[in-house]
C-alpha cells in the first residue's frame, strides 16, 4: 500500500512512466517487480487539506485522524491481510505522517515506512520555509498545538517501522527521541523501529533501501535502533 504526499497523487504513483512528482512512480516499480499494489487517493494540493481540515474540526475530527480511518477502513474492505501473506504499507512525505498514524491506530501489518518525513510538527515547521506560508501554517496548526511527544508515535507503533532522514535533518529528531527512548547505533532484522539515514537529500522516493526492507532486508545504510527506556519493544 502506497500513501502519496503533496504534489503527488495514486496516478503518478502507478503511472507505467516515471514521472517528474517526488513519487517517481514508485507503484509501478513494484508492481513490475511482482508485487500488488494498492494507491490510495490522499490529499494532492495542501490548500484542499487546508479546507477539509477546517470542514472536519467542528465535527471532532482531525485531517490525519480522517486519512488513517480510510486506510484502515481499506485495509479491511480488501480484505488485505486474509488474501496475502505480507502486507507492507509505505508513506512519503505527508504521506508517511499518515503511514505513522496507522501503524498505532490500525491491525498490525508486516512493515510500515515512514520515508523522509517523522511525526515532530515543531521540527517539521523549523527545517522547511515552505510550511511558514499561510496555507501551511493553517494545515499544521492543529497538530503543532496538539502534539505529544514525537517518540509517542515509536513506543506506540503495533507493527515494525522504519523511518528515513538524511543524516542532517535526523540529528535534531535523534536528540528528541534519546529524550524519551534508548537509541541504539545500528540495526538488523530483530529492529523493531528503527531510524535510517537516507543518502540523499533531495524530497523524493528512492527505491534501492525501500525494495531491501520490503525483502525484510535492512539496507546497506547506517541507522539507528529505537527502543523503549524499559527496553521492550513497541506492539
């Protein structure tokens, strides 16, 4: 399962021809790969997230909240973990942040991927200009008000989870988490959440690491293992 983020949408994600979005197509080359894939419809322009948040908060409901209900909800319709042995779902960007939603709020599922993206509204907010324009600032304001504590969505998580930065932008998130959680150098496959260091910079879906952890696979990348100060594991 695929979750887009902004600028992108499920078309661009399974389009047969890489396209030029932060998404690269990244469906298509799993499906060619032999996977099923499955693209959900998320929020494309963020002043349309703007707009449905503001609909939904007099109603009780917060946008995230609204996107992980139609995950699960799917998830359950097609029936997704009777048909198939391992179920993976995948989120980039404003998509990750709902992959993180999921992965505590949802029946577990073989591998959650949070890429390029973690759930601190305040880091967000400080490493990207971009969210100090208006419609942004309106779209994270509930969340940066609301926000517990980013290593909440780790101690939390009912499936095993990666999450992906590039080393500079992952320094600040790891002073944050070594807060709250034990952060161990490295990880292997007995990780349960653990936090890699992308190569690249560039906001966009790279799929060498993806298609290894996919595989059950860490990737050839340096990380760092999260756990709990008690040392048990999430889920």
């Amino acid at each position: 399962m695929v979750l887009h983020g902004h600028d992108a949408s499920a078309g661009s994600v399974l389009s047969p021809v890489k396209t030029p979005d932060t998404m690269r197509a990244v469906g298509a080359h799993w499906f060619d790969d032999g996977y099923d894939v499955v693209a959900f419809q998320l929020t494309t322009a963020v002043e349309n997230g703007v707009k449905m948040n503001a609909a939904l908060l007099p109603q009780g409901i917060q946008l995230y909240g609204f996107w992980s209900r139609v995950v699960c909800d799917g998830m359950a319709s097609l029936r997704l973990r009777e048909t198939y042995t391992k179920v993976h779902l995948y989120g980039f960007s404003n998509g990750g942040l709902i992959a993180d939603h999921v992965s505590v709020l949802c029946t577990p599922v073989t591998t959650v991927i949070v890429d390029d993206i973690v759930s601190d509204w305040l880091q967000i907010a400080a490493d990207r200009p971009l969210y100090n324009s208006s419609s942004y600032f309106l779209y994270y304001l509930g969340p940066l008000l609301s926000q517990g504590r980013p290593a909440d969505w780790v101690m939390s998580s009912r499936s095993p989870k990666w999450y992906s930065r590039h080393s500079i932008d992952a320094e600040p998130v790891l002073d944050t988490y070594r807060e709250s959680l034990q952060v161990h150098s490295g990880v292997d496959k007995s990780t349960f959440v653990g936090l890699l260091l992308r190569r690249e910079r560039i906001h966009v879906v790279v799929t060498d690491y993806l298609d290894a952890l996919l595989q059950g696979e860490p990737p050839d990348l340096p990380g760092f293992t999260l756990l709990r100060r008690d040392g048990l594991t999430s889920g």
